[in-house]
C-alpha cells in the first residue's frame, strides 16, 4: 500500500457515555462521563497498537465538548477534522449496564452535535491521505450528516481507501428501522470489510443462522471480506471460499461490554493494515480473530473504552496465559 499520512480516518458519533459507578451516601446512582462514540473506541484501540488516525465528526462547543476533544488527543487521534458546533450541545448517552455485563442505552441527541456535521465541513485532503476509511451508521441517522457520510464514502472510493463498515446498530436513534436498515444496506454496498454483530445479521435477515446471514450478504454485496461477533460465543470470518471460527475468551472478570465490539473491530482493522486484502489463508484469519477475540474480552473487564484499550503485548501475553 502506498505510503499516506494516516492509517485510519473515521467519520462518526463523539459523545459522552454516562455510565453507572456505585451510589452516593443518599443512594443515588453515581454516573462517570466517559468518552465514547464507536468511531473514536476503534481509533484509540489502533493508536495503542501504533497506528496513526484522525477523525471527521462534531461535539457542541461546550464543557462535554471540550472534555471529548482533549480525551480524543490524549489518546494521539488526530482532531482537525473534529468541528465544534457553537449552537447544539454535544451528545450524550446514558448507560445501563445489567448483572451479566450488556447494557441499555437512553440517547439524549433531539438534536446533538454529532448529528449537525454538513457535507461542507468534510476535510476532503484528510481522506485522500488514509489508507484506511471506516464509518458506522450513526452519521446518516439523519438527513444532512448523511449527505456528509455520503460525501466522504465517495471521497474515499476516488482515493483508493479500504473502506470499512460496522453497522453499529441503535433502535432508539432512528425514527424507524426500515431507515435503519436502508443505511445498512447502503454501507454493505460500499464496503470492502465488514464488522456486524450476531444481533444486526437477524434484524437484516430474520435468521440466526449466521452462516446463512453471511452467505446472503456476499452473496448480494460482494464483500472481501465478512466477520460476524457473537459475543460469548466467539466470531466467525468470511473470505473467499473460507469460513473460519474462533472461540471467545471468556471472562470471569467482565464489568461491562462497553467498547468490545469496537476493540475488536479496530484489531481487525489493524490486521488488515499490515497484512493487506489479498491472499488471506484460514491461518491469518484465526491469527486475526483470535488476537481480536483476546483484545475484546479484555476491555470488558475496564469501566469505559476509549481511554483504557489494553497495549498489544497485554494481548499476547493473555493470549499466551490462555494457551492459545
């Protein structure tokens, strides 16, 4: 791959996650604001691993703003692109975490900074020097950061970007969900690598047969590239006439799984930076997953993501403590 200035530039949702932390001495429920938005969750998790990101998106210009835009540096991603809205506050989500670690998401954005980014303040040079271009659908929820999601993808296709899709999911932020599934089928259009949960194959697809979600989807879509999560049951990857499997690593120590499916995605991501698309063997595709599957679990055992993506080395030497 040609040499370009960034790895992985991502367009998206920045925002805050209020997340549950104990109760106060009246018992009240105590809320950490975490950064969060899966976007910038992968590109921490790819700055830990050595590589070099930048982000296209916009918070208010406000104290969460403000908080999210020196969280997102301190982690090295690169904010020029990140716009600061003088008028709509910074979206914010509230997070329920239940006994086993999922969570519930209460999403304050009637509307949020996230969601006013325009096509015109798109920084066209950024993308033409990425190698990689990833995106989710929570920029097109509405319809001019759509038109700005639409305008990037294109930016990115002329430039010859991997392009990388999560659909990343949220019932509560769309006005219906045949608009939802309308932007997913649009990003499977557009994609070279897909990341898509167990849960987003049956919306698209009514099965929980996942080899059969991911036979429909290449089928339809042409993607190099497939990989389904399945949280406590590990992922699978699709590519070419291979289907690979590989086991989780499950957790005792799980608090919450906020952030694993991000985690996962950006190891992906980071495998396909340094391996590239061509020529994959059943032995890069169980490399990949497993070291993917390993960085996952261990974000579940940490309040938040964004800011506590574990090291590589942390992965490996789980890995190797697992006997993998």
């Amino acid at each position: 791959m040609e040499s370009k200035l960034f790895d992985v530039t991502a367009i998206g949702e920045l925002l805050i996650d209020f997340t549950e932390n104990g109760t106060s001495s009246q018992g009240n429920p105590l809320l950490e604001a975490n950064p969060g938005g899966a976007p910038c969750n992968v590109l921490a998790m790819l700055e830990r691993l050595g590589k070099k990101t930048a982000f296209i998106g916009k918070v208010g210009k406000d104290m969460f703003g403000n908080q999210l835009k020196a969280a997102v540096e301190e982690v090295g991603i690169d904010t020029r692109n990140l716009v600061m809205d003088e008028e709509v506050h910074t979206t914010l989500a509230f997070v329920h975490t239940y006994p086993d670690g999922d969570r519930d998401f209460s999403f304050y954005r009637n509307p949020g900074a996230d969601m006013m980014l325009t096509k015109d303040e798109v920084s066209l040079e950024l993308i033409q020097n990425s190698r990689i271009f990833h995106f989710g659908t929570l920029s097109s929820t509405h319809e001019g950061v759509r038109e700005a999601t639409r305008y990037a993808l294109d930016a990115a296709k002329e430039a010859g970007c991997i392009i990388t899709f999560d659909p990343n999911l949220r019932p509560p932020l769309w006005k219906s969900l045949d608009d939802a599934k309308t932007e997913i089928e649009y990003g499977l259009t557009k994609c070279d690598v897909l990341k898509i949960s167990d849960n987003e194959v049956e919306f698209l697809f009514g099965t929980t047969d996942y080899d059969k979600g991911a036979a429909l989807i290449r089928e339809k879509y042409n993607i190099p590239l497939v990989l389904i999560t399945m949280g406590k049951d590990g992922s699978r990857a699709y590519y070419k006439d291979l289907r690979v499997e590989c086991a989780p690593f499950l957790q005792e120590n799980t608090i919450e799984t906020t952030g694993a499916g991000d985690t996962f995605c950006a190891s992906i991501l980071n495998y396909v930076l340094e391996h590239g698309l061509e020529g994959l063997t059943s032995e890069n595709l169980l490399e990949m997953m497993t070291f993917a599957n390993a960085a996952a679990s261990l974000i579940t055992t940490r309040k938040g993501a964004l800011r506590v993506m574990p090291e590589r080395q942390e992965v490996l030497d789980f890995i190797a403590a697992c006997g993998r």
